[in-house]
C-alpha cells in the first residue's frame, strides 16, 4: 500500500512512482553477471593471509622462509618486508602487523601463489613467535581498568576508552524529579556480522608502468583509493578502483579492511595480478561487525503521557581498533536523544576497545541497538502509565517543523501516519494484551533515521555527468555504486524522469574511479537522495541544452516546448518536433559544435555535528512496525508470526525497490532479534560458519507488510528519501515487545534465543519502574 | 588430496577398507565428509565411493518389519507416506535434517556413523527397537542400534566394517511416534535437544512405550525408565511429567553456544511430554492421518 | 582422474582431481561462474543445481560421483537467449537485488515446480529454505515462485 500525504499536482510524473524491475535482473538471473571471484585473467596469483591464533600477544619473529621456498609462492609479505603506515579512523590500524596482534583473526603475513592449495600449504609453512599477553574481553572490564592496554602505542589514550560520546540538553535530574513514572533498565546487543552471501573479494593488478588497478566491492570508493595511496606509499593520481558487481554488502564492505592493502601488496611483490577471496570462516573472523552496544536507559514521562526526559549511559564495545564502527555512537546518540519529543536528554557514552574482532559500520549503524532500548521503554512506561503504548507514541510524536535537541531539522515527517497504519493492520486495539493465553503477543517499535545523506566528512555530496550521443542514447555517470540495493535503477528512473525519456533508453555507468564524478559512498541510507539530486541536476542541465537547441531549430520559446518520450514538441503544434538523436547530431555536426553533457555536485545543506548538535542530515525517514510473536513457554522458542511496517520515504521513486530495502532490512533486523550473534568464547568466534550463526531462513521470515508512506521531502529529488537502512531498525525492540506481550517478561538483550528467552521466563525478568519516586513492582 | 576408490561391489568396498585402515574414509552422500575433509577434521588417503553400491539404497516394508538400506536418502524418508503415517517419528526427523539439498544427498547410513550426538535420525530410529546390519571382512553381523555409538564422532564398527542396512520394526495400527527437537531457526538448524518417543497401545492402555534423546549426552540416548512411567495407563500429564523428569535425570547434556546444561535438561522434560502426547494421539487415533507436528511440538491450545 | 558427465546438454570429458567438487569443476575447469557458492558448508544453497533433475549443493558434491548424470545450472534454464518463465518471474517481481544468491534460489525453485507445479506458499518456503537470501526477506522470491507457477500452469 502506498499512502501519498500530499501531492503536487503540477508535477506529473511518468517514471518515477512506477513499479519497474532492475536493470541488472536479467544477468542476475541468469547467472551472466560477473562478480569479483567470476573473473578470469591471464597469470592470476591466488592470495591467502595468515592470521593470529592470538587475542593478544606479541610478535616476537615471524620466519617465511620455508614458505617462499615452496614451489610455486610467489610472495609472501610480513610486517618486516613491505611499506605500510597506519591507517584508519584514529590511526590505530596497519595492514600487517609489525609487533603486536590485538585479535584472533589480526593480520600477520600473507603469501600469493599459483593456485589455492599452494598457498594454504604456505601459510602453514610460516613461523610466528608469539608472546601471549593477557587479553580483554568484557567491554566494561576493559572500561574499569587500565591494564592491559590495547593500545599503548597510542600516546593520548587513557585506557582503554577510544572515544567519548557525551551530550546533555535540557535538565535531566529536575525532570525526572517531576517525573509521575520513570522506567530503568539495562539493554544490550551482541557482536552480529552484514554476512552478504558474496564474501569479500579483491583483485590488484600493477601494469608494467606502476599503474594499479583494483577491482574491489568497496562502496566508498574515492575515500578508498586515497587510503590505498597514503598508506602504501602509492601515487594515487595511478591507481584506478573498479568496482564489480557486489554480491551484497549491508555495510560489510563499506571501507577499507587490511585485506585490501594485503592484496596490493602481494601484487606489488609478485608483479603478476593476485586475487584474493575470503572463505565464510574468514569473513567472520577477519571482516567487520556490528558493535556491541550496551545501554542503561531511564525514561520519564508525566501522569498524562509527555515524555520528560531520556537518561543514558552507554558502552560501545567496538573490539580491537576504532574504524568507522567508534561512529556508531553517532546514530546511537540520535535516536536517544530525537526518537520522539524529548525535552530534556543526557548521554555519557565510552566507545572501548576489546580484544575482539571490530566493528564496522553495518547497516542501521547503532540504530537497531538503541532503539532496542528506547522503543521498549516506551511500552514499559505506557504499561506503567496505564496508556496504550500506541497513543503514548502518537502524543510525543515527532512532527514536521520540529528541531531536535541536537539541532536536527525534520522538515517532513510521517512518523504518526505510519502508526496509526501498522495499528490498525494489526488489530491493535483489539488484540494487544489478550492474546497471552494463546502465548502470543503484539509489540510496536518506530524509528528515526538521517534520509538525506549524514554530513561525517568534510563534504557529503556527489557527483553526476549526464551525456546525450548521437543515436539519443543518455548515459548517467555518477559517483554512486551498485550493491544490489538498486541504485541504478532508481538513479536511471530519475534521470529519465527529468529529461522525459523511456527508462530503456537511460545507460548508468557507475564502477570505474577514472571514469565517475567523487562521491563520498554508499552510507547512511543517502544515495537516492544525495546522488538522486546530483542526477537530477546533471539531467536538467543536459535537457537545457537540447532545449535550447531544439528551441532554435523549431523557433519556439523553450517555455512553448514539450518533451514526451525523447522528442520536443512545440505546445499546442505537436507536429512541430525532433527527437534527442536528432538534437545531439546537430550540436555535434554544426560549426564549433559541442557534445550535449552536464555535470553537477550536489552536496546537501547540513552540518558536521559540533558538540553533537548540527543538522547533520537534509531529511529524515521514519517508520513502525508492529510484531506477532508466539513465544513457546516450554523451550523459549520464538515465531515470528506477522510483522506489518509502515515506511516515511518521501517519495517511492520506484515502490517495488523500497519495498525490498524495507523487506530486507526487516528480515535482517529479525535475524538479529531472534538468531544472529558470532558467539565469542576466550575471544574467539567459536563456530564461525553460517549455520550456527542464525542467519533467517525463509521459515524464519513471514510476509513482511510492507506499507509507504510519502511525505514529498521538500529537498528530496521528486521528494524522495533515504530508505535503504530503516527496515532494520524497529524488528529487535518490536519483537521484544511481542514477547513481553505475550510472556510478561521484559526482554534485555537480543538475539532473543530460546535460553535466553527461557531463562527470563524462570526468572520473572520484568520492568523496573519508579512511580513518583518510589520503586513499584514490574 | 586424497584418492578416489570406487568399488563395484560391497566385498570389494569391504576388502578395501580393510585393506586401508587407517587411510581410507568411505563416501556416500559426502554432505558431512566434505566438510570434515575441508576443515582438516578427516585427513584421508583415500575416498571409498559408495554411492555406486545401488543395492544398498531402498525401503522395504513387509508386514511390520522395515528394512531402509543405509544409502537410502533422507530425503526418500521424509516424503514416503507409508512412513509418514506408521513411523512418524522418522519422517518428523527426517524433513528437519538440513536443507531439501541436504536431504536428497544425505544416506540414513551416513547421518548413523557420523555419530554427531545431535543427529536427528538415531532417537527416530532408537524408538523403533532399530538394528544396524554390519558387513566386514569377517561376515556380516548386526547389533541393536544405541551400541552403533561409542561416542561423538565414533562408532563401534571395526576397521573394513561398513554399516549396510536398518531394520526396525513399525506397527500397523494403535501405534504412533514423533519426533520433536529445540531450534534455534526454524528451519536448517541442528537440534540443541531432540526427543523422540512412540508407543503402542492396547484399548486405553500404553502396552509399550520408548522414549530416545539426542543433542543431550555423548551419544543418542534411549530411556527405558522414561517409557515405563507412562506404560500400563493411559496417558495422563502426570505419567507424561514423571517420563519427562526421567528422561532430564538420565541426559548428561553440556553447556555451549547452543544452551546451558540446565536449561538442556529443562527442555528435554518439556519435549518428552509433548512427544508422548501427540504418540498418544496418533495411536489412538485422535490426530489426523498423516499430519506433522510442529518441530517445538507446542499445540494451539496449550495453555501457557 | 577422468570425469565425464553433461552439463545443460553438453557432454563433457576432462582430467580432474579425484576430490574435486562439482562446484570446482563447474566454476573453475568448465568456466560455468553462474553457479556462486557462500560457505562451502551446504548452508547457504547459493551452489545449487539439479542432478538428474533433482537439487543438490555442489560445494559437497563430488564431482566424480556425478559421472554420466545430467546435471543443470542457472545457465541450462533459458533456452535460445529468453527467460525462464521463472526467471522472468524474479525479474519482474524484483526477486533479485544483489542476485548472488539468485542462480542457487532460482535452480531450487525449478526443481520444485518439476515435481509440484502448483506449490503453496508453505511448500515453497520449505523448499527453499536450504537458500539464504540477504536481501530480499524473501517475499518477492515467493512472489516470483507463484507467479512463474501460475504462468506455467496457464500455458500447459
């Protein structure tokens, strides 16, 4: 269903709002698209890195030289024989390590040889001398003692704390002395993986001049080369990143990981092209995760309802460097403090390093995490209020117009539209609270998320060149990249939507440095919006120009001409018309003729966060969902039995694609309810493979009602926003509610496996609430 | 890298094995061995191919003795409706067992010597009095199936032994079985308890009864003491609750990443008393012909 | 180690490893890369194909103990450059995002609609559950899985 608040009436549209498949489904489908591991080139050397058995420990020697003697090695690389610097957010990070390893997984050597099996076979020729160290696990031990330091190359960092995340609005305690009810309690999330059917793959390859080639699923791919460049010592004017088809990426292959470098450097060395593809254990063990985070949270409200004040301590146990993942506070932050009206809201928060794999920045980013905690305080308190949790929801809702504590400006807002949707599809009012005899219940989550790009670095924006050819063919290049999630199409149907083209006859072209406009990346849910307008723009421009000739050749005013479907036709005398093929040869063919091409940058108006308060996104996406669980009292297992959403996303440039962003990220986020967690035993993953992991398998997942709400952005492109991370966002704080619905007890943690299900049922966990200052039982 | 060997014959798959104790892994279905090879959990000179002995595979039923060659696919188990409605349990064990992929590979024999305590076949079969057939050099020889396990990842077949078929013995009528387990996923997962237990019954009265456990000790596990709390009456939660406590007493479960010990033991309780009681409906007739259970055995009307 | 066996109709003879998967030799000797894999476990179903018509993961599959059987993979399904009603189905309904576990997802779902050509929507979560998808959540796969249903029953 989709439900349009407001329609402009002028704009009529013929692409954009259609349901329209892929561009690239029929390869996909047939098994022709090539992704990095598919391709085949001449002398291809297969690459392989040894890792550290160690959590913590240091290097006293490493000996490769049974290794390189092995026929067919072609080279084998330590910290001690190649060029490196530190690298990452923070610094703390280098491909290979020269003295210390900080996890089990930690890069230590790697070696390139002539198919797979040598190079495995190498691997276990190299000697590694270790020192063990003692190791941190628990992020608050790590929190409450100095020792032992992770990190103590890193001269200005007191213990093991990366980075504070501290913020206060308002006054916190003279709210909560006011407070009618106050609910407490502590929520925590585990270490979960993107896990994309594809893993990781890289191929580098150096020409005999020194020119680098890399084929690379990374999605921020400019930031990507200019790392590659810094920290290898590299030209990056002469590297060139060529991204293939990605096999899925939900922010596991964002950034730059020390596999990467490593591949680089085995080419470097072997001077022949090395590919290296991760197996699942590896991509486990060796890629990025989402962080734990770990949230004590008080919220209060007033007898009537109005939320007063939310009050936060959080630890973001982000593992063994800082990366992108310490970020994750960011997000985390906002929906604490901008999840509904909060007038007044405190957080003191510690990212803290661990001897664990780190975190990266997986889709939802500390978003699924927080909300686990502040949209189950949001039942808590209605149920201690004696509201119903959906009116407590609608009276603090956030409404156009508003500014945030932080100063985010949310400037369309369909939060209450899609709860009272997913209300009503549910049967809310009628089933809430009575279906416990039949151990099921409801539970409801909402969400806030950026929808409009998030200004992290010192630009947010993206390129685009629109170009016209001589046969009317119109070719987007833009800075944006392709996961599967459906940019192309979505980029396409803008561009063609904007210069009154078929959708067919629109080519993008999207994977080549050399050849694509900067772009920051895929993140943050910002691509239809910030690479959206920046296509829009281009398109306009390159339409201006065949306007402006067609304008001349018909000897009409512009604003008397009309495009429909490729041709320009005068207003009112249609059979005065000539089509884009015809327009482009004539600017080419005539005296001092031009190619039709435009270029454009869109970088959104925001800010960069300056004490955590700055508008950081241009838009904002909101949306609910409501859960039906049976919980089995017996075993603590859990079904998933409905799950409605209701989705703010502006605009559906293409219904069917936002859809499936939302379809997808809710089966992600009910994976990490129910199942996902890499199980840590001694810091290390004990069963590093897809089936102990839990990922949802269809008979996990029921239909998941998808319903879209649009609020035309007033800056979105055609009033379209970000939607590619909502989906994720409310199912482990909706489904925790169902179960509290269904069970009385009050979840703590997820995935809410069936022992730990079992486990609160025995123990009676239940809400800690405070009413009018005095403790009163859950 | 190991060889391949593929014999014609059982004797020449026999013979070989012996031959090469010690370096010679027999392959049927491969969905565990694979694996093994690849992890460096089985190092092996040499693969002994099975999976040409077609005179191995089938499911031959006469009267009430049942005899499933050991390469018969699970997945033969799972969709036969003679089996779906007189060994029930094997079927509720079988469509449970991996992924259809899986299943069409994977032979009865395999998912028997691999011996992972967790294997959802061995309690299905336990609660129908199975009995492994065994070739070897010496001849052949058959033993009840709980002696088949000597512990996780072992048998008490001899070097050259091959396990060649299962014979159990199903009931045509006032019977019923079921095979229940605790998942994490509803679908592709292992079990972190399997439970198994049929019956037959006489007029309102339990005449015999079996209960078997799996994921829950070093092998699977039949207790005889679960099934006699319930035999002789009918089936009364109480009976069910003493069986159930009986079957946690006799468990010896670890903690790992699929549960604590204690909690193992509380679901062992719970499962046995829900599989006895959809056995108890099936053999007296009160559960529809055919019909599965769900894998957590929980009932709609259960109350909470 | 000689291994012959057809793959899509076409008959082929090649020197192989003797432990060598049929995922290796579809992707690696025979170029066939339509067929993905994501574990090598049999957990993800992303290396399906069909022997003898009926579905199996490759990862675990020798390749020599497929000898003389006909085996199919993502690429035998479309004939003379067209889709495959079921793949046109996953395009048309958007049942392919990134598409890598697409060949896997889709040889699944031909191997169910050849022996039930009119499932219910329980039946192809169960026949597809050995197929993990990321992207999806899996609607608009099921989607894609009835609609081809219909369409062949319609045209049989």
């Amino acid at each position: 269903m989709t439900v349009t608040q407001e329609t402009n009436a002028a704009e009529e549209l013929r692409v954009v709002g259609k349901r329209l498949p892929k561009l690239d489904a029929p390869q996909k489908v047939t098994g022709q698209t090539v992704y990095a591991a598919d391709v085949h080139m001449p002398g291809l050397l297969y690459g392989a890195i040894l890792r550290s058995p160690h959590a913590h420990a240091r290097i006293r020697s490493i000996d490769v030289s049974a290794a390189e003697q092995l026929p067919g090695v072609r080279a084998v690389i330590h910290a001690g024989n190649v060029e490196q610097r530190p690298y990452g957010y923070g610094q703390d990070n280098i491909p290979l390590k020269p003295d210390k390893v900080r996890f089990v997984g930690d890069e230590v050597a790697a070696v390139a040889a002539i198919d797979e099996e040598t190079a495995h076979r190498a691997l276990e020729l190299i000697r590694v001398d270790y020192e063990v160290l003692p190791a941190v696990f628990d992020p608050f031990e790590s929190l409450a003692q100095e020792f032992p330091l992770i990190h103590d190359e890193l001269p200005d960092l007191i213990g093991n704390v990366s980075m504070r995340w501290d913020f206060e609005d308002g006054d916190v305690d003279a709210a909560a002395a006011e407070a009618a009810v106050v609910v407490e309690g502590d929520y925590s999330s585990p270490q979960a993986a993107p896990a994309p059917i594809e893993t990781h793959a890289v191929i580098a390859s150096f020409a005999p001049d020194g020119h680098l080639t890399v084929w690379s699923p990374v999605h921020m791919v400019f930031m990507y080369r200019k790392e590659l460049a810094d920290c290898l010592g590299l030209d990056w004017r002469h590297i060139t990143v060529i991204q293939p088809p990605v096999g899925g990426s939900f922010g596991g292959k964002i950034d730059i990981d020390p596999h990467d470098f490593i591949t680089v450097m085995l080419a470097l060395q072997a001077r022949r092209p090395v590919r290296l593809v991760m197996s699942r254990e590896e991509e486990f063990i060796g890629t990025r995760t989402r962080q734990p985070i770990h949230i004590r949270l008080r919220t209060g409200a007033d007898a009537e309802g109005n939320l007063l004040f939310r009050d936060a301590d959080v630890v973001s146990d982000n593992g063994a460097y800082n990366g992108w993942g310490s970020h994750a506070m960011l997000v985390a932050m906002n929906t604490i403090t901008s999840m509904y009206r909060v007038p007044n809201s405190r957080i003191r928060s510690s990212v803290v390093y661990t001897n664990k794999n780190y975190g990266g920045s997986v889709r939802g980013f500390g978003n699924p995490q927080a909300t686990f905690a502040v949209e189950q305080q949001m039942e808590e308190l209605a149920d201690a209020l004696g509201i119903d949790p959906m009116d407590l929801r609608l009276r603090n809702a956030n409404q156009s117009g508003d500014v945030t504590p932080q100063g985010m400006e949310i400037t369309s807002c369909g939060l209450s539209e899609c709860l009272r949707i997913v209300r009503e599809q549910s049967g809310w009012d009628e089933r809430r609270g009575k279906l416990r005899e039949r151990n099921r219940g409801l539970g409801a989550a909402a969400l806030i998320h950026v929808g409009g790009g998030a200004r992290i670095y010192g630009s947010d924006g993206c390129g685009a060149i629109v170009k016209v050819d001589d046969s009317g063919q119109v070719t987007l290049i833009t800075g944006a990249s392709e996961l599967g999630q459906g940019s192309e199409t979505t980029l396409a149907m803008i561009v063609a939507e904007e210069m009154g083209v078929p959708l067919d006859a629109v080519h993008v072209i999207n994977s080549n440095t050399d050849v694509k406009p900067w772009d920051v990346g895929v993140h943050a849910s910002r691509t239809t919006f910030v690479a959206g307008n920046a296509a829009r723009m281009a398109a306009a421009k390159a339409r201006d120009q065949l306007l402006e000739t067609a304008s001349e050749l018909l000897g009409a005013p512009i604003d008397e001409l009309h495009v429909r479907d490729g041709t320009v036709e005068v207003v009112g005398a249609p059979e005065r018309q000539i089509d884009y093929a015809r327009l482009a040869r004539r600017r080419l063919l005539r005296e001092e003729g031009s190619v039709v091409m435009a270029s454009a940058f869109y970088d959104p108006p925001t800010q960069k966060q300056v004490d955590h308060r700055g508008n950081i996104s241009a838009a904002y996406g909101f949306g609910a969902h409501v859960a039906e669980v049976e919980v089995d009292p017996g075993t603590g297992m859990v079904r998933l039995l409905n799950l409605w959403t209701a989705h703010d996303v502006g605009r559906a440039i293409n219904p069917m694609s936002c859809e499936g962003q939302i379809e997808g990220g809710a089966a992600m986020g009910v994976g990490l309810a129910l199942s996902e967690e890499l199980v840590i035993f001694d810091g290390e993953i004990v069963a590093p493979n897809l089936h102990d992991y839990g990922m949802p398998t269809t008979a996990d997942v029921p239909r998941i009602v998808v319903n879209l709400v649009e609020t035309i952005d007033p800056l979105g492109p055609f009033g379209a926003k970000g939607v590619g991370e909502a989906g994720i966002i409310p199912p482990p704080a909706a489904i925790a509610n169902a179960i509290a619905d269904a069970t009385g007890i009050r979840p703590r943690a997820y995935p809410m496996r069936p022992w730990k299900v079992k486990e609160w049922i025995d123990t009676e966990e239940r809400s800690h609430v405070i009413e009018n200052g005095s403790p009163v039982d859950g | 890298m190991a060889e391949l060997f593929v014999p014609q014959t059982l004797d020449e798959a026999v013979g070989f094995l012996e031959s090469h104790a010690g370096s010679a892994t027999p392959i049927a279905g491969g969905t565990d061995v694979m694996i093994d090879l690849r992890t460096g959990g089985v190092r092996t000179e040499w693969l002994v191919d099975l999976s040409s002995l077609g005179s191995l595979a089938g499911i031959d039923l006469d009267g009430e003795q049942l005899r499933l060659g050991a390469l018969t696919k699970i997945r033969a188990l799972e969709v036969d409706s003679r089996l779906a409605r007189r060994a029930t349990a094997l079927v509720e064990a079988a469509r449970v067992l991996g992924s259809v992929q899986i299943r069409t590979m994977a032979t009865l024999g395999g998912n028997l010597c691999h011996a992972t305590p967790s294997a959802e076949m061995p309690p299905a079969l336990l609660v129908h009095d199975a009995v492994v057939e065994i070739a070897g050099a010496a001849g052949e020889r058959s033993l009840p199936l709980a002696d088949l396990f000597a512990g996780p990842g072992r048998t008490t077949l001899e070097p050259g032994e091959l396990l060649t078929a299962v014979r159990l013995r199903i009931p045509a009528s006032a019977a019923g079985s079921c095979y229940l387990r605790q998942t994490v996923r509803w679908s592709m997962d292992l079990a972190g308890v399997g439970v198994a237990a049929s019956m037959e019954v006489d007029g309102a009265a339990i005449v015999q009864a079996r209960v078997a456990l799996g994921a829950v000790a070093p092998v699977p596990l039949i207790v005889p003491e679960a099934a006699e709390a319930v035999v002789g009456s009918e089936l009364s939660p109480a009976t069910a609750l003493e069986a159930g406590a009986r079957a946690a007493a006799a468990c010896s479960p670890i903690s790992d990443v699929r549960g604590s010990a204690d909690y193992r033991r509380a679901v062992v309780s719970i499962l046995v008393q829900r599989a006895l009681r959809i056995a108890w409906l099936r053999a007296t007739g009160d559960w529809p012909e055919g019909l599965l259970a769900p894998i957590n055995g929980l009932l709609a009307e259960e109350p909470a | 180690m000689r291994v012959e066996l057809s793959v899509n109709g076409d008959l082929y003879r090649r020197e192989s490893e003797p432990d060598l998967t049929l995922l290796a030799l579809l992707r690696d000797v025979l170029e066939l890369t339509g067929t993905k894999w994501g574990c090598l476990t049999g957990d993800c179903g992303a290396c399906t194909v069909l022997v003898d018509g009926e579905p199996i993961v490759s990862c675990l599959q020798l390749a020599r103990q497929v000898e003389g059987r006909e085996v199919t993979t993502v690429e035998g399904l479309a004939g003379n450059g067209a889709l495959d009603s079921l793949q046109a189905a996953f395009v048309s309904n958007g049942a392919a995002q990134c598409g890598f576990c697409t060949p896997g997802m889709i040889v699944s779902a031909e191997a169910l609609l050849r022996a039930r050509p009119s499932p219910s929507e329980a039946e192809i979560r169960e026949a597809l559950s050995g197929n993990l998808c990321r992207c999806t959540g899996y609607n608009k796969i099921i989607d894609a899985v009835l609609e081809a249903a219909g369409s062949r029953g319609a045209a049989a």
